[in-house]
C-alpha cells in the first residue's frame, strides 16, 4: 500500500465539506492549468515530429519507385513497415499527451467555465478530488491499442492508402501498362517470394489495418457513452 491509500483517507476527504476557492488557491491551480498546457503541447509537438517522419519516409518511397519505369516497387513494400513502427511510436507518444490534454480540458470544463459564468468556484467536489487522485497516482488514461486506433484514423490511415495506392499503381504502370495476372504476379514477386503472396499479404496488411481501425473505433465511442468523468474518457 503507498502512502496515498492510508486507511480512511478517501473517507476524510468525502467527509471534508465543499468550500469556495481563495484567491491564493485560484492562482495556483491557474499556475497549474498553465503547467498542464505546456506540456500537452510539448507532446502534441512529438506527435507532429513523428507524423513527418512517416511521411517524409514515404515520399522518399514514392521518389525512388517511381524514379525510372524500371525502378523496383520493393520501396513501397518496405515503407509500410516502417511506417508501422512510426505508428507505434506515435501511439506511445499519444499517451503521455492524453495525460496533460485530460488534465487541461478538466480544468477548463470544470474550474474555469463556471467562474466567467459567474458561478461560485467550489474545491472538494467530484473535478478537485479527481484531479487530486490523478496527481497522486498517474496512469495513462488509454491504451496502446486505443491511442495507435486513433492515430490510424486522424493520420495514418491516410499514408497507408497512399503507400497502398502508390505500390498497386506501380505494377499496373511500370514497365508497361499491366494486361495479365501472370504480369502482375511476374512484377510483383520479391526474390524467391512468388507474387501471389506478395499481393496476398500486401492485402491482407491493409485490411487487418481497417479491421483495427474500425475495432479501436467502436471500442472509443464505447467508452465515450459509459464515462464517468472526463479524465477517465482519455
């Protein structure tokens, strides 16, 4: 048990009453609403970084593909696995940006909107103790699987299309304009790797990307019906 979770301290605080903010205590949550800002944007700043490296990881891609009619479309293929690992690390970097991001829309939500409404700001309700608990015990408020999931449906699923579009587009065009399957199957192997299952897995990549997407999808509007609070919606 940490030093957090003595016993009897949740109850404490339950049993403490509501009271109004003093000016002294709405400066400092102020100081604190303008900590949890700068850092969200510190990390929506690493989010940007990442999302131009994965594209500029494609056009470099594209450039080499389809730099001559003889180029090989291997570029492509190679470029939508490392666009993956892009992905994986942008969604690692959503989250630690969710934790700021949650923390600011609370206050503005919460602290903020019902003082220029003229309302009275109260500490010890539900936002201060949830906030309180969140500054004790930092958690991410999403998973890997949720932040990649939208990751992929704001930005990467677009660079997906196009890595998609560029390599199919490639073996339709380039020598010749493509007039059989067994054309397509000759461009499309890679090495000893025959071209049936190139384009197979190339397909089954791209779907299993919208499958998850969809999945993520359903999973984040599931979680916005049945929230509880906005930190815990992440």
């Amino acid at each position: 048990m940490s030093s957090h979770d003595k016993p009897g301290e949740a109850e404490a605080a339950t049993d403490t009453p509501c009271r109004d903010c003093s000016a002294a205590e709405i400066t400092a949550i102020a100081h604190l609403y303008r900590g949890e800002i700068y850092r969200s944007t510190v990390w929506r700043t690493r989010l940007d970084s990442t999302t131009n490296w994965a594209v500029v990881t494609t056009g470099i891609a594209l450039s080499a593909t389809f730099s001559s009619a003889e180029a090989s479309p291997l570029p492509m293929v190679l470029v939508g696995l490392i666009v993956t690992i892009f992905l994986l690390l942008e969604a690692r970097r959503y989250r630690y940006f969710n934790i700021w991001r949650a923390r600011a829309r609370l206050l503005e939500t919460d602290f903020y909107t019902p003082m220029l409404r003229g309302h009275p700001v109260v500490l010890n309700t539900h936002w201060s103790r949830l906030l309180a608990r969140d500054l004790c015990r930092p958690r991410y408020h999403v998973s890997l699987a949720r932040a990649a999931g939208r990751r992929l449906r704001r930005t990467y699923g677009w660079i997906f299309l196009i890595q998609a579009l560029a390599y199919y587009g490639k073996l339709a065009i380039h020598p010749t304009p493509l007039h059989t399957l067994s054309q397509l199957w000759t461009r499309a192997a890679i090495g000893p790797i025959r071209g049936e299952i190139v384009v197979a897995a190339g397909l089954l990549f791209h779907l299993g990307w919208v499958i998850f997407g969809c999945l993520a999808l359903r999973r984040d509007r599931h979680s916005w019906r049945h929230r509880q609070s906005l930190i815990a919606i992440g």
